[in-house]
C-alpha cells in the first residue's frame, strides 16, 4: 500500500525580493516548505545568503543546506530554528557532531545522498539521521530533470532504518509525481512546477491528487 506522501514546494532563489515573492505564494496553499541554501563551495550556484532567509511563524521549514563546511552555519540554523536541517553526506566534514548539536536544540536532521552515492556508504549519517533526502537532480537549480534511477536507492535506505522519513528532491512534476510516489517515499520536494507556474495553488493540488490515485503507474 502506498504510504502517505507529503509534497513539499522548494524555494531557491539569490534575490531577497523573489524570495519574499515566492513565500507569500506559497503561504496560500502549504505550511511546509523546503527552503534551499547554497554558498558557492559545493554546488555551483550561489543561493541568497542565509542571513536573510525568513518563513512565517506557522511554517513548517526544511532547511537544505548545500554547503561544503555546514558546520560554519550552525549558529545561524540554530537562531532560525527549522523543524528539520538538511545537510550532504558528501559535505568535507565529519556531520555527527552537528547532528548532535541541532538534535539538542529540537531540530530534526536530515542527510541528502547526491546520485554517485551509495547508501551502505554513509550509513552512520543514515543511522543518526531523521530524514534522507534522495537527490536526483541538479545542485543548485530548479527545472533539472529527474533522474529516477535513483529510486533504486529506497528500499535500501528503507531496509536500513523502517521508520526514517524519506525524501525526494530533483525534477518531480506531473509526468512522474506518481511513480515517485509509489517508490515508497514519504516527501516529494518540488521546485519548478509549481514556482514557475502561472496559478501555482492550483498546481499543488493537480498534483497532490495525482498522488492519490491508483492503478498502473506510466
């Protein structure tokens, strides 16, 4: 049986006044929210500084930080306050020290696998993790397809820990939103889909009932 899947929209943006933009949008139609985070040393594009990233009070915000040292912004994650902080296994550091320190501050961890690695390969960040986020797309840009080999990737994370919330991020839209759903995922991150269209509550719900249904997936 299908579980319950949540389709969280992502924001991604280096401009403050699009990102107000973008959040007063999706304010309308969803309470949680993916917000993505880049500074140039691991993904190629450079995201506004996360200084001046903001939600409102009654979000509930995923925070995806694309960072080489993730560690260096601790303090800023910590005075922000996210209900989950996502950081890449590939990251240049050791992440169990700050899993531990956002644990102590109530905040949920999350560690995301970029297509090149293998799950056996980080186990202890998927062991310590709350949240593995699947990525199958390209860092720091919005509209990337979907490499959807990567759902390979689920049943094994799923084996290792049953009760981890599983995430997808990279290229879900209407042609597959429904065959991501049934690889047994609990998140789908969408970006471009719904921030680059016209009426974009309403593409949130063409594609949270296009989760719900059943039947052959295509």
């Amino acid at each position: 049986m299908i579980r319950t899947v949540s389709i969280v929209p992502t924001i991604l943006t280096d401009n403050k006044q699009d990102y107000r933009a973008q959040v007063e949008r999706i304010n309308i139609f969803t309470r949680r929210v993916q917000i993505d985070v880049t500074d140039g040393t691991f993904a190629p594009s450079q995201s506004l500084d996360i200084t001046n990233i903001w939600w409102p009070k009654n979000w509930e915000a995923d925070l995806h930080l694309m960072a080489a040292n993730p560690s260096e912004y601790l303090d800023t994650i910590l005075k922000l306050n996210p209900s989950l902080c996502i950081f890449h296994a590939e990251a240049n550091e050791d992440l169990l020290p700050s899993f531990q320190i956002l644990k102590d501050a109530g905040i949920r961890t999350g560690v995301a696998l970029l297509p090149s690695t293998f799950p056996g390969n980080v186990k202890p960040y998927i062991d310590a993790a709350d949240h593995v986020l699947i990525f199958a797309g390209h860092l720091g840009v919005q509209g990337s397809p979907a490499d959807l080999m990567q759902m390979e990737k689920i049943p094994l994370v799923r084996n290792m820990k049953p009760e981890l919330e599983i995430g997808w991020d990279g290229g879900a839209n209407m042609t597959n939103i429904r065959a991501i759903a049934h690889a047994d995922v609990d998140v789908i991150n969408v970006g471009s889909a719904i921030s680059q269209a016209t009426d974009p509550a309403q593409v949130f719900q063409e594609l949270v009932a296009e989760i719900d249904k059943n039947g052959v997936v295509i």
